[in-house]
C-alpha cells in the first residue's frame, strides 16, 4: 500500500513540473473579432427570418382561423354537474365566447 501512495506522489510530483512551462490556449484569445462575425450572421440571417415569420403569420392569414369549429353536442362533453363560482357559473374563467361553447351551443355574438 505504501508503494501505492508513494508511486502516486510521484506522478503527481511530474505532473506538476511538466505543466509548469505551458499555457493554456482559450478559444477566446485568437479570436478578437468573432463578434463581428455573430453580428453578420444575426443581421444576414435572423433579422430576414424574423421579418419572413411575422409575414407568414399575420400577412398571408386567410380568416379562417376566427370560424368557430361546428358545434357537435356530445353527451361527455361540456358536463356541468356544478356551477363555475363566478358569474352565472356557466362561463369558465377564460371563456371566450367565439371559440368555447356552452353545453347548448355557442353564445350568438355580432362582429
């Protein structure tokens, strides 16, 4: 056992004298204008994707997204067997009259 720490402080011992010479290279130290780089690429490359998704979502919508599903009354569903505690308890909290239903229909809203 003896000879087992002593082997062990020995390479320990080399370790250190072999290391004392050298220098670490960090990726960071040759690289000073990498952020000019990252400033090409967000300008070149996020800013036209960006511009492109906010088109594709708000400019080409074709309205049928505000066209409530058909109203289907299955028995499982909408099963109120106690009321919401607010309102008339039969409204959810985040009720949204164009798109959720009540147990008998959608609420007939003008827009």
């Amino acid at each position: 056992m003896s000879h087992l720490a002593r082997s062990y402080v020995k390479f320990l011992n080399q370790a250190k004298a072999s290391n004392l010479g050298q220098v670490r290279h960090m990726s960071g130290a040759d690289h000073g204008d990498g952020w000019k780089l990252w400033k090409k690429i967000f300008f070149a490359g996020a800013i036209p994707v960006i511009i492109l998704s906010h088109v594709n979502a708000f400019g080409m919508s074709d309205g049928s997204e505000h066209v409530p599903p058909p109203f289907i009354p299955y028995d499982h569903l909408r099963i109120r067997t106690k009321g919401f505690p607010w309102g008339d308890g039969n409204h959810s909290l985040i009720h949204n009259a164009h798109m959720n239903s009540l147990p008998d229909g959608y609420e007939e809203t003008e827009h």
